[in-house]
C-alpha cells in the first residue's frame, strides 16, 4: 500500500506537487525529464510512518546538518513532470536524512532515484533551514523558454539587469516576485559548484535564473514558486515580444514601481 493511501495530510501535499507538475508541463518547461521538485513533508509524517525501514542508503556529497533526519518528497531522476502529475508516487520518493546527516534512506513507496539535482535541493533545503526557519519548505526547478532564453545575453547576466527588467514589464512581478531574481553564471547540472552557487543567490533572491539551463524557486508552498515563476515568465514574454515587434519597450519607470512599494509593503527598491 502506498504511504499516501493511509496519511491523508502527506496525500494533499502530493497532490499539490503533482497539480504543479502537470502545470510545468503544460506550460513548455519540462521537456522529457526536464526539471524537478523537492519538499520537506518532516512534519506531515507519523512517527511510525518517519521509522519505516529504508529501502536502500545512499551517501551525500557533503554534510547537511540543518535537514538531519527530515524527511523530502523528491522527483526521480530522469522522470518526466507529465508523469509526476498522474502518477506523483510512481514518479517520486520519500527519503529520510541521517542523524548524521551525511546519508539518505529511501523508504516509500519503492526505490525511485532522487533527482540528479539532489545535492542543489538539499543544500539549500539545508541553508533555508538554518537561515530562514522552518516555513521554507518547497525547492522547485524547471527550463522555463522566455527566461532561459534571456541568460544568453551577457548583459542579463550582469548582477541586478535581468531582475529590474522583468520587475518593469508589469506591476504585478514587482509584487509577485518581491526579491527580484538571481543569475548563478554556468555550472554543470547536478554539481556541488551549481548548489554552492545557488545559495549563495538565495540570500537575496527567493528565484534564481541559472544560465543557458533553468529557473528555480523556493517558498513555502509548491504553487507559490510556480506562480513566481510564472509571472517572471510573462515579464519575459512581454519583452520578447516587443522586441520581436523591433521596438525596445519602456518598461516602468522608477517612480512607477516605486508607488507599489508602500501600497503593497514591498521591500524597497533597489539600484
Ligand atoms: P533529473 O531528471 O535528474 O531531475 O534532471 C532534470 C534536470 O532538469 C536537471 O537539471
Ligand atoms: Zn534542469
């Protein structure tokens, strides 16, 4: 019997990940096995359910202290986000952390690999842990088209440009993505030098751009770094297809972003 069939919380909080998953897909980001989704779920397990034997131990690249003996919904590697969305525990595992944290059980429902990005997610499961609490519990990855599309120009891969443009496209990213966007400049996917990186960015950004690669959010439900993401992405849009239409557009002024700050409590502007 599936994990999910007896704790109905743990149920819910799939079910989420497999309605973003169907979201990923259908919006043209997750190409055969491209992106991947990790979520903390310590807290929906019962004891017993957090005890259960491991189906296999594997050993991680480096120490994680902050996530010792949490628990994660991972996606497999190389499984695909349509997939994830029909069939979320078919294309997924549950893994559990060592007391030490320098290893892994997988423990329901079978043997799924974790997702080959494992050491970006737990790494910064861990630095959100230890930095920003407990509620940061959701690390979602994807190869959204627009803004990959942007990481080839050198000028976007300048700290801050990419973040100000799209903010100026349309109000609501302003609102919606309210710490802007990171670049974490090309590493090989999957590697400790791309995790390192990528926490690094997160001490500003709650999105990071990677070049020529993807896109990835934290937060603190699975459908929120979609919507961030999302609305990014239309910024995006917005400016290729000015551009496409061969004219550069205005974008939002200072002073107009500036007035969303108080109306909405936004941290404030930054040059
Ligand atoms: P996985 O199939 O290993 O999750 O890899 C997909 C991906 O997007 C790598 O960056
Ligand atoms: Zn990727």
């Amino acid at each position: 019997m599936s994990i999910v069939e007896s704790n109905c919380t743990l149920a819910a909080r799939v079910a989420e990940i497999a309605e973003v998953a169907g979201y990923l897909w259908e919006r043209g980001w997750a190409e055969r096995n491209g992106g991947n989704i990790s979520v903390n779920v310590t807290d929906l397990l019962t004891r017993e359910e957090a005890e259960l034997p491991a189906l296999e131990t594997r050993h991680l690249p480096r120490r994680l202290p902050a996530v010792a003996k949490h628990l994660f919904f991972v996606t497999g590697t190389g499984k695909r986000m349509r997939d994830v969305a029909r069939r979320p525990m078919e294309n997924g595992a549950i893994i559990r952390l060592h007391p030490s944290g320098e290893a892994y059980d997988i423990i329901a429902d079978r043997i799924i690999s974790p997702t080959s990005e494992l050491p970006s997610h737990l790494a910064m499961h861990d630095y959100m842990r230890a930095v920003r609490g407990e509620n940061t519990k959701v690390v979602c990855h994807t190869h959204p088209t627009d803004l990959i599309a942007l990481t080839h120009h050198a000028r976007f891969l300048q700290p801050g440009v990419l973040g100000q443009l799209l903010w100026s496209m349309i109000p609501e990213t302003r609102i919606i993505v309210p710490r802007g966007v990171g670049i974490v400049p090309y590493e090989i996917p999957g590697s400790l030098a791309l995790a390192n990186a990528t926490i690094k960015a997160l001490a500003d950004h709650d999105v990071i751009l990677w070049e020529k690669h993807g896109c990835l959010a934290v937060g603190e439900e699975v459908i929120e770094t979609f919507d961030m993401i999302d609305t990014l992405s239309k910024s995006a849009q917005i400016y290729l297809c000015a551009r496409a239409a061969g004219f550069e557009p205005a974008g939002m002024s200072k002073e107009q972003l500036e007035g969303l700050v108080p109306v909405f409590h936004l941290p404030p502007w930054q040059d």
